[in-house]
C-alpha cells in the first residue's frame, strides 16, 4: 500500500480531574475520605439525592479551587454559579451532577512547562459520582465518594508530545501538594487525567481527536500518548481518516482500544442550579486567598539554584520532595553564616549529597517525613561538617548517619563510642599511611636517619587524620612497613 509523506504535528490536551481535600464533601456535612473501605458509611440524604434535601455550598473547597486558579495564572469569576449537569448513571443518585458550565470559578490560565506556557482554558467546581463495584452477577454501588469536592481543569490544545504531557501533569501534581489543596495521588484517583490527541497536518491546526480515558499513572499518560500518535500516524499515511472516539488504555498489553464512538455532541440540558444561591467572590477574599500562597515550585526550583548553587538534578528532587527540600534548607540554615564561601558551599554540597543518596536510601523506599526522622537539622548539619573537616571518613560517615538514623543520638556522642567507628581496613590505613608519609618528608627523614620518636609523629597525624579511630597497632605496623620500604 502506498503511504503518503505527511508532516503531522501531534497535539494534546488534557481534562483533569481532582479529589479536593476538605474536611467535609461538596454540599453536605458527610465526611470526605473516598479513601474508606466500608461501603456506603460516609452517606446521607442529601449526597444520598433524597427529594426534599438541599445543598449548601462547602465555602473551603470553594476556597482551594479559588487558591488553585490564582497558582495557575487564572482569572477569578466574581459572578459564578453552579449548574444541574443532567444525566442518568447508576453511580448519581440525583440524575444530575452539580457542576459549573457557563461560568466557571477560574479562566485563561496557563501553567509554564519547561519554558513553554500551556494555556489553562477553565478550572471550575463540581462533585464526584459514587464507585461502581462490578461483582459476578450483579453491580454494587458504593456512594461514600458520592459529592466530594471535585475540580476540573481543562487546558487547550497546546501540547506537543507525550513527555510534555507527563511534565505538564506531574508539574500540577506538584503544585497541588504545594498549596495543600488535594494530595492528587493518581495511583488513588485523586488526580485523573483524561488525554485528547491529535495529528494536525500543520502547525497551529487541529486534527480529529481521539480521547483517552482510565489512565492510572503518569507512565500510562506517557506511554498512551505515545500510542496514540503512531496509531493516529499510520492511518493518515494511508490516506484514511482518524474516527472520532473515546477509548481505553490498556496497561497490561500497552495499546488504546475503542470504547465508544463519539456521539452527537452529549445534551446534558445544563441549567442553573436552583437550590443553591449563586457565588459572589470579592475581591477582598481573592486577595486573601492569593496571600496565602506560599512559595510554588517554580519558584522553589530558581531560589535553591540560586542561593546553593546546586545542580539541576539535585534541586528538583528537593523541589519535588517538598519535605526533603524543607529539612535540606534547616540543615543548611545551622552552618555559620560567616564561614568562607567555598566551605559554606562544600558543606551545602556535601549536605544535599548526604540526605538524597544516604537518608533517602536509609528510608528504605519510604517518603521522607520528617515528624518520622529522628536525626535533628542541627545534629545533621553537625554530622556534615565532621566529614568535611575530614574528622571522619565517609565510610565511617554511613555507619554513624545509620546509627543517628536509628536512635537520633548526636554524632559526636556516637564516634566517642570508639568500639564501633573503630577504623581496621588494612587497605584504607595503607592508603592514608601512604599520604602521610608524601605530607610529612621532613618527619620520614628523621626517621630513617634513626630518630625513633618520628614514627610517633608520623602514628599521630595518622590518627589525627581518621579522628582518632584508627587501630593505632595497624596503623604503626603499616607505616613502619612503607618507611622501611621506602630505604630500600
Ligand atoms: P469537547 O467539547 O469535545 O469536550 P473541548 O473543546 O471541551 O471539547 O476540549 C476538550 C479537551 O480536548 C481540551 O483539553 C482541549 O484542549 C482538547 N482538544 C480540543 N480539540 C482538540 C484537538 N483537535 N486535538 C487535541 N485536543 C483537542
Ligand atoms: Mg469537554
Ligand atoms: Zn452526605
């Protein structure tokens, strides 16, 4: 079969769902934690869509959807309201969803991806559905997820690639747990991303999309964008036209497979919601909200390269590592501030290196919290310095960052404790012995011109090296073996 040369350009954009964490659901005083096992306890009337109920508004999800599009550069609606999105689903009781159509809280936003702004077309309000359980011979359905808060984001078509969308989406994961607003766990469904993709023929067209649903894992987001570029590419090439449809992503076998085709466009008769008052929001509340705002990654990421100098790899796992980044900037906060330069950002090097590859690794796969780590800043910041005044080496460095790790005991206190940072490898004290012995010609004159007391000298810088923890009987023994070699 022939295949045409085109010059297709993918674009993305992506729906995103997200759990808000809130004390209580959307519009009654039920417990939000779709997180519960026991079915159907965290219920009542009103998310329940018994007749006769009503909604009240919960003014702190209100508040974070407000928080979320003021950190995405959006523009607040002053004069929101919600409205019924009706339609039948075993999973909503009331036959509609509250949801907001024609004014959404937030607008025109744009999140910056690598240096490239990606718009942000809406962020507006609404509840979840309950969850279906698919038994043998019947359904169940589980309704404590029923009405918790939900935000949906919609960005307009400007991404271009797979990876981009997996950055995009882990960046606003980011920024979700910076301002505290939902914990967006995808594997959970606290973040849920739906990708619609395209082959535009130019740049700046659209094509025909496809949208692709149940994507678990930033990974699956990657990999079915991927998937559904090459699809997407061999059919045009063959001169045939994309079907416009929704489907699935299939993790095991890695391929997007038909779920349904598109429909005339859905008629879900939106209309405002009659039992609930419309959303004034003044501009006092905005700029109280905008207040508190703390620091966003973006900015994180530019302050710690600035002031520390670190790498980029090094900085974005403590950007990532909210935390992590937080403990890192006590550690560094407790050096003198007057030190030299130079040691100041040996140090802070030194730190950073200690708490990504050596704490991190002692956390076992855990997340790093630092209420669970018994290891103060003060006596962290203590324990780099000994290493970088070379007071201990950094093999003895793991065995004490180990033991400060289990019983929080300081590090001094712990290489005191002689028996057990004793130092006895026969390779290391050669090693040391040898630079001793280059350091010190003066003192290696003396004593192969028969000055005993020398080698004393000698056993003292060698000890003064290690921290006093080497086994001064190996210690003497390899340097009386180098000195004598070195007469021959
Ligand atoms: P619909 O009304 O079908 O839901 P929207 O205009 O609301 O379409 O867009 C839904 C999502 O699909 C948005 O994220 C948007 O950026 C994206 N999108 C729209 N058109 C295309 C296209 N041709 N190719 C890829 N993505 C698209
Ligand atoms: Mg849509
Ligand atoms: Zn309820």
């Amino acid at each position: 079969m022939k295949t045409l040369k085109l010059n297709l350009q993918p674009v993305i954009g992506l729906e995103i769902h997200i759990e808000l964490k809130t004390k209580t659901k959307m519009f009654c005083s039920c417990k939000n934690d779709p997180e519960e096992t026991h079915p159907n306890i965290n219920i009542c009337p009103i998310c329940l869509g018994h007749p006769g109920t009503l909604p009240v508004v919960n003014q702190e999800a209100v508040k974070k959807t407000i928080k979320t599009g003021l950190a995405l550069n959006c523009e607040i609606e002053k004069n929101s309201f919600f409205e019924r999105k009706n339609y039948f689903y075993p999973d909503l009781p009331k036959g509609y969803q509250i949801s907001q159509y024609q004014k959404p809280l937030c607008k025109n936003g744009f999140l910056e991806v690598r240096g490239r702004k990606i718009r942000i077309k809406r962020v507006h309000l609404e509840e979840d559905t309950g969850r279906l359980i698919h038994e043998k011979d019947c359904s169940l359905v589980d309704f404590n997820r029923a009405g918790v808060p939900l935000m949906e984001l919609v960005t307009e078509p400007d991404l271009t690639s797979a990876k981009e969308a997996r950055d995009f989406a882990e960046e606003l994961q980011l920024i979700l747990r910076y301002l505290d607003v939902s914990e967006a766990d995808m594997e959970k469904g606290e973040l849920r991303v739906e990708a619609n993709v395209s082959l535009a023929k130019k740049r700046g067209e659209l094509g025909t999309k496809v949208e692709i649903k149940n994507l678990n894992s930033f990974r699956a987001l990657e990999k079915a964008i991927e998937y559904e570029i090459a699809r997407q590419t061999e059919i045009l090439k063959k001169g045939k036209k994309i079907l416009q449809e929704t489907r699935g992503w299939d993790d095991l076998r890695e391929v997007t497979f038909p779920q349904r085709e598109k429909e005339k466009a859905h008629d879900y008769r939106y209309f405002p919601e009659p039992d609930l008052p419309p959303l004034y929001i003044d501009e006092e509340t905005i700029l109280k909200i905008r207040s508190e705002i703390g620091e966003l990654p973006h900015q994180r990421r530019e302050r710690l390269k600035r002031e520390y100098q670190l790498d980029e790899k090094t900085t974005e796992i403590l950007v990532k590592n909210k935390e992590l980044g937080e403990y890192f900037e006590k550690i560094v906060s407790e050096f003198e501030p007057n030190l030299k330069k130079e040691k100041l950002l040996r140090l802070i090097k030194l730190s950073s290196n200690y708490l990504i590859s050596d704490l991190v690794g002692l956390l076992k796969g855990l997340p790093f919290e630092e209420k669970e780590i018994l290891i103060t800043p003060e006596n962290f910041a203590q324990f780099i310095s000994l290493i970088e005044e070379g007071k201990i080496s950094s093999k003895i460095g793991k065995m004490v960052l180990a033991e400060m790790f289990k019983t929080g005991a300081d590090p001094l206190q712990i290489i005191k404790e002689k028996g057990l940072v004793q130092l006895t490898d026969k390779k290391e004290i050669e090693k040391l012995a040898q630079e001793i012995i280059l350091e010190n010609q003066k003192a290696v004159e003396d004593f192969q011109k028969g000055k005993i007391p020398a080698l004393q000298f000698l056993i003292g810088q060698l000890m003064r090296k290690t921290g006093g923890r080497a086994n001064p009987q190996l210690a003497k023994e390899i340097l009386l073996k180098f000195l004598k070699k070195d007469k021959i």
